[in-house]
C-alpha cells in the first residue's frame, strides 16, 4: 500500500531559482517540483502538493502561519499519513517547536525540512533533504508510524524539532540539537533511533490547539546592561531571560530590585541558558540564588526558540489546568529533559 503524504511549501532556499537576469533569488512555481525532481515520482508513497500562495521568506513566517499550518494538518490528518513542511531555514526551528505544541497526541510524522542551495543549483542539498524527508514522512511498521513528532531532517539527519536550532548561516550541516540525540541518519541505511522516539503520553484524540499569545519577550543579558529597560516595557506578560552559563546574573542591588518589582507587577521569568549546550541550574552559584528568591522558572536544556515558542503557547491558553509555571516545567513533548 502506497502512504500517502501531505507536502507543504511554505517558501525559503529551498523553492527559489536564480533569475539570471537580476541575479536574485526569486520563488518558482511549486506546482513544477515534479518536473525539478522527478525522482519524487519513483518513491513509494503518493504526494499531494499543497503550496502557500505567496511563499515566505521565513523571516515573514510567524504565529499566524504556524496556525494556517497547524489548522492544516489538523482538516487533513486523517486523509493523509504523514506531513512534509518545506520551511526556509532560518527560522524553521521556531515553526518546528510551535508545532510540537500545536499538534497535541500526534501519532503522525511531521517533518520539516528547507536546504542552504536553491533546487536549481547544481550543488544543491534540496533534492537529499527533500526526498530523504518523504521516506521518513512515509515510514510506517506494522500499520503504525514510526515517527509520531515533529521533526527536522537537514543533511543527513533527523533531529526532534522542538530540540533544534539553526546553527550555519553557511555550511549544509546547518542544525544542531544539542540537548537530546539525533533521531535518525540517513547513511546507505535509513536508520532510526526508535528508543529515542517520542510516544504520545496518553491516548487522547490528536488535536490541534493553536493557541498562541504575543506578550512575551526575550532578552539576552550582557556584562553592563542596564536593567532599568525592563521597568518600561508594557504588556510584558513573561519575560525570557538568557542569562549566563549554568544560570549567572551580575548580583547588583538593581538586579534584585528590577526582578522582584517585575515578579510583583505579575511577570513570568524564565531563565534560560546563552550557552546552547547543557542548562540551568539553580543554586549551583551564588550569582543564581535570586532566580529562586523571586520564583522564577528554569528553562532547563530547553532552547531558545523551544522556550518562546512554548511561553507563546502557554500564556494565559484556557486548554490547561494548572498555573503557567508549572505547566512550563514540565516537558510536553519532549522540548525539555525532566
Ligand atoms: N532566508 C531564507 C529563509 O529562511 C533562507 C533559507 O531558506 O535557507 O527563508
């Protein structure tokens, strides 16, 4: 039985061709990827192409499109068996973590994938990426899928999306998970680390819930930063801090005095790591004691994109019991370790 699977182009690299007139870069008509690679045709599954009518650089990409794609999947996951999501690369880590927390108890694969060439260019890693991306969008093993998440293949790899983040503006290899293991790789051997695989945790229905609010900032700390900035910025519901390594701040009056006034005013914190490799971890130093003074949420090994994308979905979503902390802490689909 031939699977069948839902291609979404949404835009990027990896849909444009090079307009020789004007040297740029511009989008071709997805309705031809048949005719660009014609070897779609000799994989064993059934592709339904369904193209963004105006395709994005995915800079322009945001929660409106992650709920367009999200509703999608959602009026079509019964019809199809697995979902391809064709995303620029530099912000298709953002999408990949909003749609892990979109698509509740997925038993589908939804993968992600973009390239660094255009598809017309003669070097170009589109044509792996995209085709090794419908093997694993089709993998099925006993009539069950073998993915059930939301994930990334970029060169070579399969990665949980919600772990990734764009690592290369230059080199193929351009994503990283650096908190949890590669999925799968694709060597002459598709392979797949099945015990790393996400399982839905309940048996509830798939769902889709795309909650999403904007009131929600992110800030990066940096030796001599004025803290006073915070006390002026209206509507910020939670605030993610990316402070230094295990969980540091610079312990000055201000700091204590910025954060509980914050905290009083009713701000979520969220502490999260600038080193992208390993977390937090209150109390290991005295420069964190004030993150548990004043309550605020360790992020763990979460990554940024994950910890926006998931502060985003949570923030004030009527879909879940429990306060915004608790709910954070918790890993909901495998974004963080517990
Ligand atoms: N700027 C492009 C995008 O993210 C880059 C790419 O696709 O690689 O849409």
């Amino acid at each position: 039985m031939k699977r069948k699977v839902l291609l979404i182009y949404t835009g990027g690299t990896i849909g444009m061709e090079k307009d020789y007139e004007s040297g740029s870069l511009v989008p071709f008509d997805f309705s031809n990827i048949f005719k660009k690679i014609p070897e779609m045709k000799l994989i064993e599954c059934e592709v339904s192409v369904h193209p963004f009518k105006k395709p994005l650089d995915s800079s322009d990409m945001g929660p409106n499109e992650w709920k367009i794609i999200a509703n999608y999947i959602g009026k079509n996951y019964e019809k199809y068996d697995g979902f391809l999501i064709l995303h620029g690369t530099d912000t298709m880590s953002y999408t990949a973590s909003a749609l892990s927390f979109m698509l509740k108890n997925l038993r589908k694969p939804v993968i992600l994938t973009g390239s660094q060439l255009p598809i017309g260019d003669l070097r170009t890693d589109a044509k792996e990426n995209l085709l090794t991306s419908l093997y694993y969008a089709s993998l099925y093993e006993n009539d069950e899928a073998v993915i059930q998440e939301v994930a990334v293949y970029f060169e070579y790899k399969l990665l949980r999306g919600n772990r990734t983040l764009k690592y290369s503006a230059e080199y193929f290899d351009a994503y990283r998970s650096p908190n949890y293991p590669v999925l799968g790789q694709s060597g002459v051997h598709l392979k797949v680390e099945k015990d790393l695989l996400l399982r839905p945790k309940t048996d509830a229905e798939f769902t889709v819930d795309d909650h999403i609010s904007r009131d929600v900032l992110f800030w990066r700390i940096f030796p001599g930063m004025h803290l006073d900035h915070f006390s002026e910025i209206p509507n910020m519901k939670v605030l993610i801090l990316q402070v230094f390594g295990s969980g540091t701040i610079f312990n000055t009056e201000k700091t204590q005095q910025i954060l509980k006034f914050l905290r009083e005013r009713g701000t979520e914190i969220v502490v999260v790591s600038q080193c992208v490799s390993g977390g937090i971890s209150f109390g290991k130093y005295s420069n964190s004691n004030i993150f548990n003074t004043i309550g605020a949420i360790s992020g763990h090994d979460i990554t940024a994109e994950s910890a926006i994308t998931k502060a985003m979905h949570l923030l004030e979503n009527p879909n879940y019991e429990g306060s915004f902390s608790e709910n954070f802490s918790k890993s909901l689909c495998g974004e963080v370790t517990e």
